[in-house]
C-alpha cells in the first residue's frame, strides 16, 4: 500500500498524545482509504440512520460515518482513546461517545435511546479477540438492527458464510445464517492495517431476515442441538446428541427422530442445513 494520508494522519496523532497500541484490545488501525470507504458503501448510510460503532479507535471511520449518517453511537473500551476521540470527531455534533465494553453494555437500551427503538445499522473494525462474542450479543439480545457491516478475520467471515458439507461450516455459520445473509465484501490484507495483523481479513455485510428462514417453535432447543453436534465434530450426530448434557435425548429417541426424517443414523451434524437442524429440533421437541 502507498503511505496515505490517513496513515500519516495516524501516526501523527499517536505520536502527538504518546498513544501506545494496546494488543489486548485488538487494536489495528484501518488506514487504507480504499477499504474505509468500501465499508461507508457496503453499509449502506443514509441521513435517517444512527449508526452503531464498535471500538471506534482514533476515530477516522467514525468520522466518515458522521459525515453520512444522522447519528453515530460509538462505544470504546479504551479509556486512553477518549481524549484522542473528543479531538478527532470535535468537528461533529452527531457522534456521541461511550467509554464501556460492548459486550457489557446494554445494547438495547442504547438503540432505545439513542434512536428511539427502531432498527440501527452496525459499522465496525471489529476487535479480533472477541469477533463471536459481539456477533452472537448482537443477535441473541435481539438488538434491533437493519444491518451489520464489520471487519473481520478472514477465516472468521468464510465460517459465516460456509454451506453444508464445507471444512468452515460450524455453529456460527448456523446462528449467523438463522438471523441473517451474509455477503462478503472486500478481502483486506495485513498491510492496510497499523500495526499489522498477524491475519488475513474480510468485509462481510449481514443483512438481518425480517422473518428467520425456518420456523421453529424453541429458538432455545435448536441452538442447543446445533451446538450439542458440532462440539463433537468427529463423534456422528446421534452420539454427540445424545451425550450431550442438559438435551436430555437418549440415543434412541434421536435415531428415530433421524428415521422420521429420512436422515442415515451415521449422518454428521456437519452435513445438515439449517432447514434439517429446524425439522430435527422439531421432531426432538419434549
Ligand atoms: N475503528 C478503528 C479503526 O478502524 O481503525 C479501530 C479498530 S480496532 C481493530 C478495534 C477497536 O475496538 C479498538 O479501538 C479497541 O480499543 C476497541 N475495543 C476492543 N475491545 C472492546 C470492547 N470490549 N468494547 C468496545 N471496544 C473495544
């Protein structure tokens, strides 16, 4: 990459507050001017939106989003960060800054607040450490949210977006795909980054379902089941179910539910679709 002047801008305004990149909060400045503006564009912001960021670092992509949305809420755990913050978005009257931790905050009260309730979009460099906590957060507190567009490592985006049968398909291609389409944007290498990742990484938009894809009666059972076979990746579906504590699924009782449904009793979970895991949640059901 060509030094830009968003990656001077950057070391400069370490240097001038004698900020020191925190490891621990996965800190990895985006300076790529390109890649910031591919993700201002795959997110899709418009004057009626109030943008949610996560860890909005040094501010220069909270500054873009500010200059499209109507709001941007960015929360940061750094409290070293805040007086960088309050200098860099000085020129924004729409950015309000909240020195917590994502994964401790209420989110829903934030969007209740901040806008009222209605949907947010999610914009984020994500920090690396915690990718799936925040992700699933975002999802199970049911936050309501139009969108999520967010940095993340490579392999983390090709598991959330991998199909049956494939190496990457897990539990978070399941959880991911219940709530949402996702869509990878842009591949990004460690270069565009300051300091650089030890990691390839990916763009990915989710674009939340305004109705999940299956229906299913307890939300509760069927992430118990998909987590239940995947915890035991090699084990077939039957033993990994019916091992599982706090199921309560004899092994008996998931051979038949198999039967029913047509399924081979060696089947793996890695080679069921959301739809089999919904049907095989159902036919558990107690
Ligand atoms: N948005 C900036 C950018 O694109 O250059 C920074 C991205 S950096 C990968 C991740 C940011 O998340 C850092 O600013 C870090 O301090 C912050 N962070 C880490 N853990 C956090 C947490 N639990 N809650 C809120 N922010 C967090």
């Amino acid at each position: 990459m060509e030094e830009s002047g968003i990656s001077r801008a950057t070391v400069e305004i370490m240097q001038k507050h004698d900020f020191r990149v925190r490891k621990k909060y996965g800190q990895n400045f985006l300076v790529d001017p390109r890649v910031l503006n591919k993700i201002i564009e795959a997110a899709d912001i418009r004057r009626e939106d109030c943008v949610l960021e996560i860890g909005p670092g040094l501010g220069t992509m909270t500054a873009l989003l500010a200059q499209r949305a109507g709001r941007v809420v960015a929360v940061e755990i750094d409290k070293m960060l805040m007086p960088i913050l309050e200098e860099t978005l000085s020129g924004y009257d729409n950015v309000i800054l909240i020195n917590d931790d994502i994964l401790k905050v209420d989110m829903k009260n934030i969007v209740e607040a901040y806008n009222g309730g209605r949907p947010v979009k999610v914009v984020a460099n994500l920090p690396y450490y915690i990718t799936t906590p925040i992700i699933m957060a975002l999802f199970e507190s049911h936050v309501p949210l139009e969108s999520v567009t967010v940095m993340v490592q490579k392999e983390v985006a090709d598991r959330m977006k991998a199909e049956p049968g494939t190496k990457d398909y897990g539990a978070l291609s399941l959880a991911v795909q219940y709530h949402a389409r996702p869509e990878i944007v842009a591949n990004v290498p460690p270069n565009c980054f300051i300091p650089r990742p030890g990691v390839g990484s990916a763009v990915i938009r989710l674009s939340r379902h305004k109705e999940p894809p299956v229906r299913v009666k307890d939300e509760t059972m069927l992430f118990a089941l998909i987590r239940a076979s995947f915890n035991q990746r090699r084990k077939t579906l039957v033993n990994a179910v019916s091992n599982a504590q706090g199921l309560n699924v004899t092994k008996e009782q998931a051979l038949q539910a198999l039967e029913r449904l047509g399924l081979s009793p060696s089947v793996r979970g890695e080679e069921l679709s959301l739809e089999q895991f919904s049907m095989l949640a159902g036919e558990l059901q107690p």
